[in-house]
C-alpha cells in the first residue's frame, strides 16, 4: 500500500485525481478499507464484548479507554475526555452506575467547517433468548452476532475506519473532522450526546450518527408526546358495586374514545419517505403502561394508562397536544362523577432538515458510488441522537452499517460487508464536504 500514501492525489477543481500511475481515489480507498475486514471484525468484537447495558449504564469507563486507545493509536487523533456532571446524572434518576464520559476526537485540518460523527455505546439488555452468548461477539459467515453489534458498535468501527482510511492515503478533507462517542443514547441522550450539544462542546457544521442504512439516508424523525391518563373513582366492596365508582369503566370509555381519534390520526400519511412504508403514518399506542386496582373484591379507585403518540414533520405538537386534552375535556362532560387527569411525561416536536443542503448530497452521492443505487431521504419512525443538533439548526443525518434490523432485539448482529461499505460512505462523504 505504500505507493498510496502522502502525494498519490492531487485535489483538482473537479475534485480528488489519482497521478497517473497510481490506482483512482475511489479504488484506493476502497482497497484499504477492504483490506482492514481482520481488523473491523476484532475492534467491533472487543467493543461488543464490553457490555455497556443501559440500564444502568455499566462499564462505559472501560469501553471509552478502548476506543480512545484507537482513535490516538490509528487515527493519531488528539482526544478529551469530558464527564456529565454527577447531579444531571442523579436528577434522571440514574445511581449506582458508571460515570457518563464522553469521548471526544479531533482531527484539524484548518478548514472553517467542521464535520461531526457521533456513536453511542450504550446498548439495551439482553434476554435469555439468545443463540448465542450475547456480549461474546461470534462471527458466522459475514454476520457477526452479539448485542449492540448493529446499534450502533458496528457503526463505530465504521466511522472510525472511513477517517483511518482519508489519514492513511493522505486525503486531507475540506472540512474539519470530529468525532464523540457518548452514553445514554437509550435513555434519551440528555446525560449524553444531549448535554454536548446543549453546553455548545459540539457545535459543528454537519452533524453524521446512526439513522437508516442500504440506499436510505435518516433527514430527521418524528416526534412524540408520551401521556399518563389517569381515572379516580370512589372504592367500595366488590359485593355492593353499587356503593363506590368504579375508575376501571371510565378508562375504558377514555381509551374507546382515544381508539376513534386514533382512527382519524393513523389516516395522516407524511410525505417523507420512510424504508417500510407503514412508518409513513401517525400513530397513537395505548397501554404500554397500564395500571389500578388493589385486589379482586374491590371497585378499582384509581386506574391509568399510558399513550404513546408519534408526530409526523407535517403536524403541529401543539395540535396534536390538543387533540388529546380534547379527549380529556369530553370525559370529563360525560362523566362528571370520575376525575379524569392527563400528565405529559415527555414530548419532543419532530425534526427534519432541508434536502438541498450540502450533507444530504453529499452522503447520497457517496452511496451512490459505493453501493450503485440512488439514495432516498426519510424521516425516522423514532428519535436518535442527531434530533439535537437539528434542533439547533445544524444539518445532521443517520447512516448506519446494516445488520437484521434486529435492534434491541434476540441474536441482533451487523454485517461485516455492510461495515467496510459504510466506512467507504463516511469516508466519501467527507471528501464530498
Ligand atoms: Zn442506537
């Protein structure tokens, strides 16, 4: 490979050209990061074999001491380790775990812009369901299994790879390039990738994490409202219903008439594209959690329910916020002797960014050329990490090396192909900047 290195590529209007006697700079990155398959297979086992399940949040120390050993040892990055701050960590509730460090690399090219690539380590339990041993990375055939391989571990070593590779071939890209690897993304990121954001320790220019993989290209997500509903009635023995109210019947009116308003909200289609089709619709989910009652010989006093309602880019939060309360007001006109509540736990708008900015073509053309197809631009079904930096108004993607679209899921594994070909995409994508 040495012939490939400092002086092989010279950056002409129309972009990089290989001298002559050398091999095209498509073909040469591609070449060594092909060549690297050893490699990719050993860095995403020893990172899947850390397991950093959230939560609690378990050995992040050790896992960010891995990754930092690449980033100085290959990429010759200069790197800081930055920790959340143990009273955010403790108001979200989070005890006895790991500190929440974040890991941040740079490369300087004394470019004005500056590109960031963000992972999350963290990844979700594991069952007893499993084949194989879930934080023992096995390799069979080109799919390597083991929990957090395909969110987003694999996806790690290929955004390391791509900026291991432009180091290696001397292709030094236009824009500045930043990496953060962060906690918590599981938990909503805010003790995270969140926090980098909102203390303006990461403030790029384009922001690249997880998202879709294949020809599609994450341009934002949904957002949601997540709801308790709460019903009081009045107890009394379970022999003389008549004596009490009973809070068990006003919550089935209440999720009856949640189920027609979801009828006319699951009629509501975005115009983005999304990689299976179904996605495409607003959705409301009733009963993730459910609750009341004290005992079998009782008239419930107290009943719950939980809603989980995805926004599509083209609603209003605040509508959609009314459509609910709208609910609740015509519970409370029809059952006066129930007390109805509704409490927000938690709500976030959706976030899209503009197709024609410079990222989006930039990491649709690197598709194009890696994986010969045309790239297409959705919206994800759920919030990610890169939902903060949209939010600012900074351009971000999701890319992600691909595996069985089995996210926290039994036997989740990512394909080693798929890893090298992102990595070729990442790469791309920066000299594309
Ligand atoms: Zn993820």
């Amino acid at each position: 490979m040495s012939i490939l290195k400092g002086g092989s590529f010279l950056r002409t209007d129309s972009g990089w050209a290989a001298r002559p006697q050398y091999l095209s700079m498509e073909k040469a990155l591609y070449k060594f990061i092909d060549s690297k398959r050893d490699w990719i297979i050993s860095f995403t086992k020893s990172l899947v074999e850390i397991p950093t399940v959230n939560p609690p949040g378990n050995n992040y120390e050790k896992l960010v001491g891995r990754l930092e050993k690449e980033l100085k040892s290959l990429l010759r990055l200069s790197v800081r380790k930055i920790t959340v701050p143990q009273r955010l960590v403790i108001k979200k509730g989070i005890r006895g775990a790991s500190k929440r460090v974040c890991l941040l690399g740079c490369w300087q090219t004394g470019s004005k812009k500056t590109v960031h690539l963000n992972g999350h380590y963290d990844v979700v339990p594991a069952s007893s369901n499993w084949d194989t041993p879930p934080f023992q990375a096995l390799l069979k055939g080109d799919r390597l299994y083991g929990r957090g391989s395909e969110d987003m571990k694999g996806t790690i070593s290929s955004m390391v790879l791509g900026v291991w590779a432009l180091k290696e071939l001397g292709l030094q890209p236009e824009v500045n390039v930043e990496f953060s690897f962060t906690p918590d993304e599981e938990i909503g990121g805010e003790t995270g990738f969140g926090w980098l954001v909102k203390k303006g320790i990461v403030k790029p220019d384009y922001g690249i994490s997880e998202g879709y993989t294949d020809s599609y290209i994450s341009c934002g997500n949904k957002g949601m409202i997540w709801a308790e509903f709460g019903i009081c009635g009045l107890s009394a023995h379970g022999a003389t219903p008549h004596m009490g109210i009973n809070a068990f019947d006003g919550m089935i009116e209440m999720a009856t008439e949640l189920k027609s308003l979801n009828k006319r909200v699951s009629r509501r289609r975005t115009k983005w594209a999304m990689r299976n089709d179904k996605d495409r619709y607003a959705t409301l989910v009733l009963g993730g959690e459910a609750g009341g009652g004290t005992k079998i010989n009782m008239v419930p006093d107290y009943a719950s329910f939980s809603v989980d309602r995805r926004i599509l880019p083209e609603e209003n939060i605040r509508n959609v916020k009314s459509e609910l309360e709208g609910v609740l007001n015509r519970m409370r006109r029809r059952r006066p002797d129930l007390k109805f509540s509704m409490k927000i736990k938690m709500s976030d708008g959706p976030v899209v960014i503009d197709k024609a900015n410079k990222l989006p073509k930039a990491i649709g053309s690197a598709v194009k050329k890696v994986l010969g197809v045309r790239a297409n631009y959705g919206v994800m079904p759920g919030g990610t990490d890169m939902r903060y930096l949209i939010k600012r108004g900074i351009p971000a993607v999701g890319y992600s090396a691909r595996g069985g679209f089995r996210w926290h899921s039994d036997n989740e594994y990512i394909s080693v192909r798929s890893m090298l070909n992102t990595a070729k995409i990442y790469a791309l994508t920066i000299l594309n900047l």
